[in-house]
C-alpha cells in the first residue's frame, strides 16, 4: 500500500495543537468575535486546547527556495505567440487556437497563417471570421459561492451557474478556477488568465485549499489520524496534509487541509470511514479567504493578492 501513496515519499505525523497552515480559524463565533473565516498568520484553531494532526514535510514536497529572488535579465518583447493572442483574445484556449490556425482560419496583417509558432505584435491586426481580434483586459474574481450552483461557465441542465452571479452586464469573459461541487460553498477563483489558471489547477504545483466539514456523526481520534496517514479512496491512498477539530466541543465539524484536486476527494474521503458530509465550505484557496465577503457576492483582487498569486508567495 505504501507504494500506492499519492504524496509520494516515507512521511511522520506528529499531533498538533493545530493547523500549521499558516492560517487562523475559529468554527464558530465566541465571544471574541471570532467567525468563519481563515487569517493567514496564525494556527487553524477555535479553541487553543482543540487537537489535530498535521502532516511533516517529506520527500514528496516540492524544494522551497530560501535565497533572493533572481532577477530576470532575459530582454523584454513585445511579440508573443499567436495561439497566445487569440487566447487572451477570449475567442478559445490555445490548444484550439493551434487547430483554427492549422486550418488556415488566422489572418495576421491581411496574410493567411498556418504555421505553429508564429509571433505577433499587440499592434498587429488579426482577424478571425473576418472579426479583428483584442485581447482581453486580464479579470481576477473572488467569489464565496453558495449552495446550488454549478461551478462552470455553461450548464443547459444546470439551473443556475456561478456566472449568473455576475450579474448580465459583466463586461468581460470569465471562467472558474477548477470547481466546487453544486452543493459546497466558500472561495471560488475566476478569471481569465489562461496562465494562472494553470498554475493554480496543475496537480504539481500543489495548492492548498483548506475545508470546514459538518458530519452526520461525531469523529473518532482514529479516523483523524487516519485521514493524515491516508485513505483508501477507489483504490488510492489519498492523505490529508492536515486535520483538526476546530471545536472541541463538537466533533461533528473538521477542518481538512489538502492540496489533491481530484472530484469531490473530501467527501469521498470521508465516506469511505463511513462519514456523510452535511455541509462543506471551502475557506481557503492559494493565499485567498472569503473574509468580508458575504454567501453569493464577489470581488475584485487587489493588486497585491493578484501579485501573490503570480508569484506564488503563499
């Protein structure tokens, strides 16, 4: 079974006080005025006494770089690929672009182009379907999604989308960052950037996401353990990187930090010891929480969280 292992690598777990994701967390309100929220900063916790276990760092951690950044001293250029362009351009993703300019359907400049590769200018005039193409002002979205939408940007069998809740007049094309199930709730990415979505939904840069779950029954030391050390879920081991009752006077909710981006892993982590999962919020996504904002709205980053996702700093 160890070799089945999906973090790769011999890891040990040690209980913790809490989360060390770099997150505070409190299940509940108190008389602190403490809510449902994460702050980075701090332990994923409701209570200092409340118990967990956290995953050490092993071999199948990715290396972090502990000296300066080095500057990029490559010259800057005002010509990008092609298939690029009529990407940002919202017409498709660069994939199908490649097909619409092998097939001759791409002219640059007044000339038929079918050759992969090629470069443009942003001055350059493309045309598709006899329609000049613009690339797309660049829109970053922080949405705390509610119950009951599906996270996609078109659903004929879905009665409602989380674009509906942009509102009609949403100027620009958007589309969800990976996906949240119809009935979870809590921090929900969209954008347009075709790059950063990438990096944010490649299974190699593991980002975390953090969970707050209510369970039909109370949780056991065991399984807590057990969702540390790992899970057999369709014949995989899947582990959490870390788990923690946020009160510790109802075992029913946990907190569940995982960077997997497989479907509905949580759930099916926690059916398979036999728990049903009543209500999921998703409170933390690469660096992003859904504090101040409410269920159902949305925001723009700022430009300092757009900056700490392209750089990846969280």
């Amino acid at each position: 079974m160890e070799s089945n292992r999906k973090q790769g690598g011999k890891s040990r777990y040690s209980k913790k006080p809490g989360f060390e994701s770099g997150s505070n967390y409190s299940g509940r309100k108190d008389d602190t005025g403490s809510g449902d929220n994460f702050k980075r900063g701090g332990r994923f916790s409701g209570k200092e006494h409340n118990s967990g276990y956290s995953r050490k760092r092993g071999e199948g951690y990715p290396k972090q770089s502990r000296g300066r950044r080095k500057e990029n001293t490559k010259p800057l250029s005002d010509e990008i690929r092609l298939n690029r362009y009529i990407a940002n351009s919202g017409v498709c993703s660069r994939r199908e672009a490649d097909e619409l300019i092998r097939r001759g359907e791409i002219f640059v400049n007044g000339k038929q182009i079918t050759e992969l590769g090629t470069k443009v200018k942003l001055t350059d005039n493309v045309v598709y379907k006899e329609k000049r193409l613009v690339p797309e002002h660049k829109v970053y979205i922080l949405m705390n999604k509610p119950k009951g939408y599906v996270t996609t940007v078109e659903d004929p069998h879905a009665e409602h989308t989380v674009i509906d809740l942009l509102g009609d007049n949403f100027p620009e094309r958007v589309y969800p960052v990976g996906r949240l199930d119809k009935d979870t709730t809590g921090v929900l990415l969209l954008t347009n950037d075709g790059d950063l979505t990438k990096k944010l939904t490649h299974p190699k840069f593991e980002r975390k996401k953090i969970y707050h779950l209510f369970l039909d029954k109370e949780i056991t030391k065991k399984d807590i353990f057990a969702l540390a050390e790992g899970v057999d879920v369709d014949g995989e081991i899947v582990a959490a990187d870390a788990v923690s009752t946020p009160d510790p006077d109802d075992r029913t909710q946990l907190g569940i930090e995982i960077h997997s981006g497989q479907n509905r892993i949580v759930r099916r982590m926690m059916e398979s010891l036999g728990y049903r999962v009543k209500k999921l919020d998703r409170v933390y996504f690469a660096g992003l929480t859904k504090k101040n904002v409410q269920r159902g709205k949305w925001r723009f980053l700022t430009d300092k969280e757009i900056i700490m996702l392209k750089r990846g700093a969280f």
